[in-house]
C-alpha cells in the first residue's frame, strides 16, 4: 500500500468534513425540495492522491532541482493552484471542496455563491459570486465574479464527477488567472434541432499572491489580467456537441522580491468537439495562447491539444487519452520554451449518479527536459457531489 502523507491544511479538512456531512444527511427528498424553493445548497468534493512511481532529471536536464519546494523529478498536476506530485504519496496537489448557493429572488433574478477550498491553499476563497437577470427565456445578463470561459470544462473544471480523467489534461487547463469580475451576455436556446448556447464576456482579474508564478519564482507575485474580452459559441445535436472560443487581455506580473516587471497581450483560440454514442465516447480540445511581450520585443506562442476515448460497461468506464502541450519562442535567448506530452489510462467506477471512484496512470514526457522531468505517475480519486 502506499504511504500517504496527510499534507492536506486543516482548513480544508474542515470544510470537506461539513460538506461531506451536508450531503450524507440530506436525503433524495430533501433535494428535491430544495431544487424547487428559492435557495438551493450544493457541492462538490474530490479527495485525489497520488506519487512518481519512476521518474528522471538525469542526463542534459535543464531545469530546476526544485518546483514550488518540491524535489524533482516532479509533476505539475495544477498548474493554476500549483499542484504539484513528487515521489512521497499526498493529498494535497488537487484535493478540494466547494460549497454553492443558488438564490432565486424571483423568476427573472438568480444570484449564485460559490467558496472552494484546496489542499495547496486552505483558505475559501470566492469561485462565484455573481447575480443573472433574464431578459427574456433566451438571454441573461451576468454580473459579478465567474470563471474564465476559455476552456471546455471551465465552468466545471472542480467537478470531479462530470468528466472521466482524474482531472481536465493541464497541458490545456491551468493559468495564473482563471476567474474574472465583470459581465456577460449569455444566449441559450434552439436552432431547428440544435440547441446553442453562447456569450461575450468582459472584465478583469487581479490575483495578489499568484499559485501559478510559485512554480517559477519565489515570493509573491501579482497578476493583473485587464481589458479581458471574448466570446464563446457552444452546439450541440445529437450524439455531437462543439465549441468555439475567442479571448483576449492584457496582462502584467509584479513581484518586487526578485525585480520582475513584465507585460503581455494574450489572446487565445480553442475548439472543442465531443461525441458521444452512449456506450462510447471521444472527446477533443485544441487551443493557442499567444502571449506578444512589446517592451521587449518577442512572442511565446502556445499550441496545446489534447484527445481521448472511453467506453462505458456498466458502472465501468475504461479512458485513453494523449495531450501535448508545446511554447515557441520568438527569441530563445530572452524565453526558453517548455513542451511536454502525455499519455494516460483511468479507470472510473460509478458508485451512483452521484460519486465516482478513479484510478489513473500518466506517462509525462518533459519534452524540452527543462521542467520536472520525465515521469509515470500513479493517482487515485473520490468524487461527490451533493
């Protein structure tokens, strides 16, 4: 058996314990109840451990001896929360908890609350906190704070039931901003027999003491992403279901300990296509991220793609899936780029329609040999939503 280390905060003990208890002591009925008032409580819980089975910096390893503290070879498993596998078993990487409250004031007006809690940051912090107004059954203005629609599993990403990897591929999902405060205009409704769903969305984000710059200096850094604008388009028919996203910001990362000072125009393209047969299913993302670094005179272009199929057997879903993440830098004197590839097999166990079992192997391949090494990594999750 693998000796876990119990690494995971007291915060977030905690706040899985209530949650956990909140959702073991209110039965069906009372849920149905409580989706038919005006306030509705609910959440989510994953408790994920895992360790480097094998792994190597040998030979022309480029990179740090260290991630965030960690000893490498290492695996960055959460690139926005700096959660990070070594070969010591733990908890904490991608271990988290939420709690959801959804008011609905009135048939028009909802207003939506959401604090999570990770094992590489005890402290709640604010997911949602965002109030919707229908202008009529199709269109609803968005006002608050939410999370950055670039990716397919955004909205969802900390709902380990709703997807069949121990978590979304990071070489896609994981940057140093990932919610916003500001609006959106969002559309659903029906095309013939295709139902759409889309949105443009503004506003901004400011992150005082960045996870994600952890992992490549020490001390605090801030980031500021401005002027942050897109639009998504989502359809769905039948077995098929794709996306389209567009985004852009400005973005600026401080942090005085070590003198850094740097800003970017970021903009970034994905799709996504997804289907679905019942028994089987495939599921696609591709997205760029472009970051152009003007006062210095050089652009970090960022293809990523990841691609995988399960099949369903009963309460079973054996998942393959490879993704590659891959940097270009138009002067490697001034960005050395990192590439990394993966290759994974879980095996997911439905306990109900409402917690899952997951086991998972990853085969990491530090392509650019700059950042972590290479690694097979062995993971193993509890799922539940209530």
């Amino acid at each position: 058996m693998m000796d876990v280390s119990v690494t995971v905060p007291k915060k977030l003990l905690g706040l899985a314990a209530a949650s956990l208890f909140l959702g073991l002591i209110t039965p069906a009925t009372a849920q149905e109840e409580k989706s038919n008032s005006d306030l509705k409580i609910s959440g989510f819980l994953s408790i994920v451990g895992g360790k480097i089975l094998n792994g190597n910096t040998s030979g022309n390893y480029l990179g740090p001896a260290q991630i965030n503290g960690n000893n490498c070879p290492c695996y960055t498993a959460d690139w926005s929360n700096a959660g990070v596998y070594t070969d010591s078993a733990s908890l904490t990487p991608e271990s988290r908890v939420g709690i959801q409250v959804t008011y609905k004031m009135n048939t028009n007006t909802t207003f939506v609350g959401q604090l999570a809690s990770r094992g590489t940051d005890g402290t709640p912090n604010v997911q949602w906190a965002y109030g919707g107004y229908k202008l009529n059954p199709n269109w609803e203005i968005q006002v608050g704070r939410k999370r950055i629609p670039l990716y397919y599993y955004s909205d969802f990403q900390d709902i380990g039931v709703s997807y069949p990897w121990i978590s979304p591929p990071p070489e896609l999902y994981g940057w140093e901003a990932t919610n916003y405060n500001g609006a959106s205009l969002r559309y659903n409704g029906n095309v013939g027999d295709t139902n759409v769903s889309s949105s443009i969305f503004m506003g901004s984000e400011k992150v005082k003491d960045s996870l994600y710059q952890k992992l490549y200096s020490p001390g605090k850094t801030e980031v500021s992403w401005k002027n942050l604008m897109g639009a998504d388009f989502e359809a769905s028919n039948g077995p098929l279901t794709s996306r389209l996203i567009y985004m852009q910001a400005d973005v600026r990362n401080q942090n005085t300990e070590i003198g850094l000072d740097s800003s970017a125009a970021l903009n970034a393209v994905g799709i996504a296509i997804n289907l679905d047969f019942e028994n089987w299913f495939v599921l696609s993302e591709v997205t760029q991220l472009k970051r152009e670094f003007k006062a210095n005179q050089y652009t970090v272009t960022a293809p990523a793609f990841t691609i995988g199929a399960g099949w369903r057997i009963g309460q079973w879903t054996p998942f393959i899936n490879y993704a590659e993440y891959t940097e270009k830098s138009s002067d490697l004197a001034q960005y050395s780029p990192q590439s990394f590839k993966r290759s994974s097999l879980t095996l997911r166990y439905d306990l109900g329609s409402s917690s899952a079992i997951k086991a998972q192997i990853d085969r990491n391949t530090d392509v650019t040999n700059n950042f972590g090494g290479n690694s097979t990594l062995f993971r193993i999750s509890y799922d539940r939503v209530f």
